[in-house]
C-alpha cells in the first residue's frame, strides 16, 4: 500500500504508531501470541464499548481507523512497537512518555520531549522569530507551545492522572477512565472512549440539523451535523437580480456568471460581461467641463457629475507665503521672489530654491556628517545619500553555525536563510528546514512496510523501519518463478522482499557435458526493497554455495584425463573443472617423420600424430566415450613437435652394397647406389669401373664374366717363374704342376746346361724331397744336373779371376764415420753457435729502451687530449642547458 506524500505529512495521518490494515492480520503460530491477541481485543472492545453503544454497534470505518492502530502499536501486537521520533528507541509500557495534544498526538519519551523543550525555548539572544523567544515546538507536526507547557509530570492520554501504574489489563499509560475530552467542532459533548492515545473520534450523538441552504432540517450525528441537501440554492446572489445556480453549499454563493452588454461608468463604451463584472471603467478621458465652466474634467471615466474646479477659492504663490484675493480659476498667479522653504522627501531640509511652479526636487543634496548603519565610518555626503562601508558583520546568526556577512550591518543580522542539511536521526534523509540552532526536528515521513501482495501492512516512523520484524500475511504469494521449475516448486505464503530461493536441484547440461548437482540458482523476481528488515531468529540453513540469479558453478565430477602423450594406462583422475596438463614418467615414444625412430622426449603433445595401431584408436575411442572429450582434449595446448631424426640412414640397399645411403633418415626407399666401383681383373693386368647400383644387380657367374680382361691370365706360376698362359681367369690357375715352359736345367758349378720341360723340372724337385715352391726363382733349376770332371778345371780359373777383380782396403779409415749421411752433416752445422759482439748487444737493448719509451709518450698524450676533450664538452652542454633555462624564463 503507497502512501503519499500529502497524507503523511497532513496532521490525520501523520501517526507515530504503526498502522496495521484489518486485511491482513497474519495468523499466530504460538499459544503465547494468540493469547496475547485475545487480551488486545478484549481491551479493544472495552474501549470502544460506549462508543460503539451509541452507534448502535455499527460505527463506520474512517471513525475509528487511526485509533485502532494507535491501540495496536501502544498495546505492541505483530511484534511492531511504538518508537520515541527523538531517541528512535522503543516506547515500552513502563516509560514515562508525552503525547502531542494539540497537534500529531505523537509519543515520545518524557526525558526526550523535555531536553527538546528546553533546547527550542533557549534561542539566540539576535533571533528574530514572529513567535517568542520561549516558545518551543513539536518535534514532528511544528505546533508552538508556550515555555509554560513544557511537561513536568508522567501523564495518561487524557491527562487526569498523573504517573498511571503499568497494569496489563488496560492499555500502557492510560488511567481506564473515560476520556472526557471536548470533541472537535465545539459542540459541547465530550469523548466516550476509554482514555486513549490520538485524536477523538467524531461525535456520535444524534441532533436536529438545517441543510447549508435551510431548506431542509433532518436527523444526524453531531459530527456530521452540516450536510448538503442537494437541491438547488435558493439564495439571491449580490447582483440582487439573480439566483444562485448550485447546489445546497457551505459558505458564501460564488459571483453571477449571467452574461449581458452592460455600460462602462461613463456611458459612453457597451462591452459583454458577467453579471459579476458588470460595474466597469473604460479608458477613455471624461472631457467634461467643471463647474467654472472654463476646465475641462481630468479624472479618467466616471460616473455623476465632475465636480467643482480645483482652482476656484483662495489663490496663493506656490509657496503659499503670498495670497492674492480676488484671482479668477484661469488666472496665473505669479510668484513671490522668496525662497520656497518647503519640506523635501528627506523629512529633515526644506527646498532652498526661490518660489517656484511645480514639484520641489526630489534628493536633497545639503551636505550632512553621517555614519554608516555598523558605525564604523563617519563622513560627510548629500542628504539623500545613504553612507555604507564596505565591512562585513562577522556576528553569528541565530543559528550559531553561520556569520552573517552581510556588509554595514546594523546589528539586527537576519535570520539564517542556508538550509540546515544536517542528517537526521533516521539516517535517510537530511534536514530540510532552515539552518537552526539545537537538535534537528524527527522525520516527519512515514515507512509503508507491507508484503508483497500488498494486502498486510503497517506504517512506521522513518528510522525505524530497519528494526521491525517480518510480517506474515496468510494469502498465497502470486509471484511467479522465473527459474525453469516454475511449474515443479510448491506455493509459498506471501511475504516481504525476496521470494525464497528454489530448492530442486538444478539439473542443467554443463559445457563439458555433465549435469549440475547443485540446488537451483536460477533468477529470482526482484524484491525491490528499500531497506533490509530484521531477519527472524531461524536456525542456519546449510550454504548451498551457489548465488541465486549466477550461472552454473564449474563442474565437480571426477574424470579420467589422459597425459600430454596419450600413453596407455597413464591416466589421472581429476575434477572436470579443474583439469589439467600433466606428463607422465615414459617419454614420447611416438613414431618420428622419417618412419623408423621413436621421439626420445619426455611426455609431450604432439601437433601432429601419425596413425598407431588398430588397437590403441579403439582404446582411445573407448576413452572418449566413456569420460568425454576433456580426455583426448587435455594435452591439446600448448602442442609441441616431436624431435627432428638427426641420424644417417641406416637401411639395407636393395640391391645391398657396402655403401651407406648419403641422404638423411627417410622412410621411403633408398636411391640406387651411384658410386664407381673399381675392379681389377683375375689377372691383375687391368681395372675396371663399375657404376654399385648395376654391378651388383648381376649375378655372380655374370660378375666374375665381366670382371675378365679377355687377355692372357699373366699370372705367376707358384711353383715356376713362369706366368699362367690361360686367359684371364677367376681362382686358381689350372696349369700350376703342367706347365709346358723350357727351363735350362744346370749343375752346381753351371758348367753344364740342359733344357727341360718346367713339369720335368717340378717333379725331379719333388723327387729329391725338395719343394719347388721353396727354390729361389733365379737360380730355379741349377744343381739338378751333377758336375762332371771338366767343371773343376772352370772354377779354378774363375777364382782366380775373382781374386784379381778385388779392390784393396787402406787401413787408418773409419768406414762408420764416413758413411754419415748428409742430414746428420746439415743437423751438426745447424748447431754450431754463432758468436755474437758487445757492440751488437748494446744496441739492441738500446733500441728496446726507446721503443717503450715512444708508447709510454703516445698513451700519456692521448689520455690527456681525451680528458681535455671531455672537460670542454661537459662545458658546453652545461652552456647550453643555462642558455635554454634562460630563455624559458624570459618567454614566462
């Protein structure tokens, strides 16, 4: 329920006590709270008993509306209290307390409404307020009351008894008695309530009254006494030609609205108007003549006649010191020659100027000593001069908080103008008033608090909303949910604020596939609240952890997360939401671009995966399924190549060779061998060049083929000096014991010669035990032919010969020394020391002393060319940054 702006702040409704509408009153849970609501009736109905009595039981609602809730704030039912608008602290039963009789009724602590009294009534000494100076006011409704009506005593409502006990059978700070209070209107009866906190109610008794009009007499209550009957007034209007045209009204008929053409004063303009309006001045000039017959009228329109000349009687100068008798109204009377001596508008001069027509001038200009109005400057200035200094008061308004600066005040500073502004008790709004001396005024606003239908509510003063429990309303809330179980949740009372958050389970499909586990945390309706009421004490429900109105929180299911290389079998488990990238202990293990390694990293993601086996896509595939795609997914960042195959090719040929494969590890076949192979012949007599690739694509019967020269074999013979005589030709020699050659056969002393077959010659060496084999190739076949008796007489004539041939050896010669060799001559010269002279040695350390001397000179000059150089440059950007400092300067 909204309550608006003029209500709350009109003296009918601006109430302290909460006000508790009768369509929701909420039903008790407890025997102690029921129990306590059949007492506030009971003492309800006893108060309004004689009321009620009266009415004949019936008694309409408006009457005793504002009552009803004053009992039920005072008598503390629903848990909602009276609050002092003061000390914003609850009013118990057993405080003293005051109520506003003259105005709001509001309640307040007797300690609070005194220290409020006593702080209004001692102003500033410079106030100027209209009322007195002692006067104090209501903290809410502002009505004055006099320093005599500052309370002393504990009172009841109706002020006949002084200090009531606290008794819980009647209403707090109430005597029980009859109220006896004159009711409004002053109709002389007095209120038949049980003394009772606000306003009395209207007189209910029943008396004999007249309509507005006096047409009709009739029966009512005395609160209601002035009635309309109605019926068309009958009263004459002030025009006296017409009636009036409303209805049977209070107070006086409204002006003729009857429209014709009437005549201004003068006659001489016809206009259309109201009969309200009817006596009217055009603006025309009269133009008619006076009675001298010689001026013409100079009033405006008019009515009767225009009346005598102003000029006919007594002539005088215009100074009126001189009379002339006898002067006719036309004629100019002259003036007298004396000075006028008339009083200017300055009240103190008269007008120093000879005898003149017309007015006197308006400033008088005599010079006079004068003060300004705060007296601190004294000067002389024309008469109609007003003297004021430029000093500004510096006294303190009668608020206490501002100066007031006004300049040449005279001491009577006025009232403080600034709003006050200062935050008030209830903490939501700031003083409105003009700035003032003491505690500010309470919020005169009043606090709606209902539920969300509207139907329960109650009011309370500003401040104190904060403090006030929930109230219960026992209608169904009508606001719909807005999470996805709108139709699944189970209807709740009506309330304040915020509906109750969803308690089934949320059930939404996450990203990652699985479902929430976590209570509802769907949008709630928007309470709107403008301010937060004490909570009840309830018992700590479990923190569900999830925020109605978020999204859902991040998953919490247990999966199994594969590492960065995918290996079998070392999987993690891991929560869904926090998973992440691990590498196992194994490396890599993946198969290298080239087709024939393995990476030899450890655990990685790879970018790019040749395909494994059948068996380990079905494992992985089984993953997948299984846990979802965070599995193969985990290792999908941060993806790394494997190591690039640095190694040589290692692959068998095809056809194989010996030769390695020049490209680097591949995993396509190797290309054909192109390197030249060279071989020799069987014999040995020539080379020939195969290309690998195509020598060893034949066959070994067609190798050993192309390897033949064509020639003669050329091949020693082991048993003979002879060669092999078959032509070229793979293995062994066929003919090594059948050789056909001629050998010449001799005896010891070779005398003697024969020539055999080389086979004759092999077998008679194998026929002695000899080998032919172990026989010296030049000597092979001598001494197989025995010696006769000429060969002795040849060899001593060829020993002799030999003896003669000899050179003789001369004694004393060393033939070690003298077969050295030339390289141990040229080592022995090499050694010998050349003998070097003193005059050479000391030019030579001469020569050693002035060349360091030469670069102990240059290093010393160019160290001190590099200082001075550095020195002058420093110099001159110091110059220069003085130079630029200097203009900036000027330029500002």
């Amino acid at each position: 329920m909204a309550t608006s702006a003029a209500s709350v702040l009109s003296p009918s409704s601006a109430n302290p006590a909460p006000s508790v509408s009768h369509s929701g009153t909420g039903s008790s849970s407890s025997g102690d709270e029921a129990a306590a609501m059949s007492r506030a009736s009971a003492l309800e109905d006893s108060i309004f008993a004689a009321y009620l009595q009266i009415c004949g039981g019936r008694s309409p609602s408006h009457d005793l509306i504002k009552i009803r809730s004053f009992l039920s704030a005072a008598a503390g039912r629903g848990g909602h209290f009276v609050s002092c608008l003061i000390c914003l602290e609850r009013l118990r039963p057993s405080d003293p307390i005051w109520s506003c009789s003259s105005g709001c009724h509001a309640l307040f602590h007797l300690p609070c409404i005194q220290n409020w009294a006593n702080q209004c009534s001692h102003r500033h000494p410079s106030s100027s307020s209209l009322h007195s100076s002692s006067d104090w006011h209501c903290p809410k409704c502002r009505v004055l009351y006099a320093r005599d009506k500052i309370p002393r005593s504990y009172r009841c409502f109706c002020g006949k008894l002084e200090d009531p006990p606290s008794d819980p059978w009647i209403l707090p700070h109430s005597c029980g008695e009859v109220c006896g209070r004159p009711l409004s209107g002053n109709c002389g009866h007095e209120c038949l309530l049980l003394c009772h906190p606000g306003v009395c109610p209207p007189c209910p008794k029943l008396i004999t009254s007249r309509c507005f009009c006096g047409s009709r007499k009739d029966a009512r209550r005395c609160a209601q006494k002035h009635f309309s009957c109605n019926q068309p007034c009958p009263k004459l209007l002030p025009c006296r030609l017409h009636r009036c045209t409303e209805r049977c009204h209070d107070g006086r008929c409204p002006p003729c609205q009857v429209k014709a053409f009437y005549k201004c004063a003068c006659g001489k303009t016809e206009e259309e108007r109201v009969c309200a309006e009817s006596d009217f001045r055009c603006d025309r000039p009269c133009d008619g003549i006076l009675r001298c017959g010689k001026h013409k009228c100079s009033r405006g329109c008019h009515s009767g006649p225009c009346g005598a000349c102003p000029l006919q009687g007594r002539r005088t100068c215009p100074c009126g010191k001189k009379e002339y008798k006898g002067a006719s109204c036309d004629e100019d009377v002259p003036t007298c020659g004396l000075t006028c001596e008339k009083m200017l508008s300055c009240g103190l001069h008269r007008c120093p100027e000879r005898c003149h027509r017309g007015i006197c001038v308006e400033t008088c200009r005599i010079v006079v000593f004068k003060a300004c109005q705060c007296g601190s400057l004294r000067k002389e200035v024309p008469c109609y001069q007003d003297l004021t200094c430029e000093r500004k008061c510096l006294r303190m308004r009668d608020c206490g908080r501002h100066a007031c600066k006004h300049r040449c005040c005279d001491g009577e500073c006025p009232p403080c103008q600034e709003i006050c502004g200062r935050k008030l008790r209830c903490n939501n709004h700031k003083c409105p008033s003009l700035c003032h001396r003491g505690s500010c005024a309470p919020c005169p606003l009043m606090v709606t608090i209902s539920c969300f239908c509207g139907e329960t509510y109650f009011e309370v003063p500003c401040g104190v909303e904060n403090n006030q429990r929930p109230l219960k309303c026992p209608k169904t809330c009508q606001v719909s949910r807005l999470c996805r179980h709108q139709s699944q949740c189970r209807p709740h009372k009506c309330h304040y604020g915020a509906c109750p958050p969803c308690r089934i389970i949320c059930g939404d499909e996450l990203p990652c596939g699985h479902i929430c586990k976590h209570r509802c945390h769907g949008p709630i309706p928007p309470p709107n609240p403008e301010f937060t009421l004490k909570p009840k004490k309830k018992k700590m429900e479990k923190n569900i952890g999830v925020t109605p109105g978020s999204a859902c929180p991040s998953c919490q299911e247990i999966i199994w997360v594969a590492c960065r290389g995918q290996h079998l079998g070392e999987e993690r488990s891991m929560v869904c939401s926090k998973t992440s990238q691990f590498s196992c202990n194994s490396l890599c293990g993946n198969l290298l671009a080239c087709g024939n390694h393995y990476c030899t990293k450890s655990c990685h993601a790879v970018k790019y995966q040749p395909s494994s086996s059948d068996g380990h896509e079905s494992y992985k595939d089984d993953l997948a399924q299984k846990h979802g795609p965070s599995l193969l997914d985990a290792g999908s960042d941060h993806a790394e190549s494997c190591e690039e195959c640095l190694l040589p090719c290692q692959k068998v040929r095809e056809p194989a060779c010996s030769h390695p494969c020049p490209l680097p590890c591949h995993s396509d076949c190797c290309p054909p061998c192109e390197v030249l192979l060279k071989r020799s012949c069987h014999c040995g007599a020539m080379v020939h060049v195969f290309n690998c690739a195509n020598y060893n694509r034949l066959t070994g019967e067609e190798q050993q083929l192309t390897r033949s020269c064509r020639g003669p074999c050329h091949r020693k013979l082991p048993n003979c000096p002879h060669l092999c005589s078959d032509i070229c030709h793979p293995g062994q020699c066929p003919s090594i014991n059948l050789c056909s050659k001629k050998v010449t056969v001799r005896c010891a002393c070779n005398s003697l010669k024969k020539e055999w077959l080389c086979r004759d010659v092999q077998n008679l060496y194998r026929q002695t035990d000899r080998d032919p084999k172990d026989a010296v190739k030049s000597l092979f076949g001598i001494g197989l032919i025995p010696c006769n008796a000429d060969c002795k007489s040849k060899v001593k004539a060829a020993d002799a010969e030999l003896q003669i041939q000899k050179v003789p050896v001369p004694k004393g010669i060393d033939v070690v020394a003298a077969a050295v060799t030339k390289r141990r001559k040229r080592r022995e010269r090499i050694q010998v020391t050349r003998q070097v002279s003193k005059f050479q040695a000391f030019r030579s350390i001469l020569q050693r002393c002035l060349l360091f001397t030469l670069i102990l000179i240059v290093i010393c000059a160019s160290l001190y060319y590099g200082y001075k150089a550095l020195f002058w440059l420093s110099d001159r950007m110091y110059e220069i940054e003085r130079r630029k400092v200097k203009k900036g300067l000027s330029n500002f």
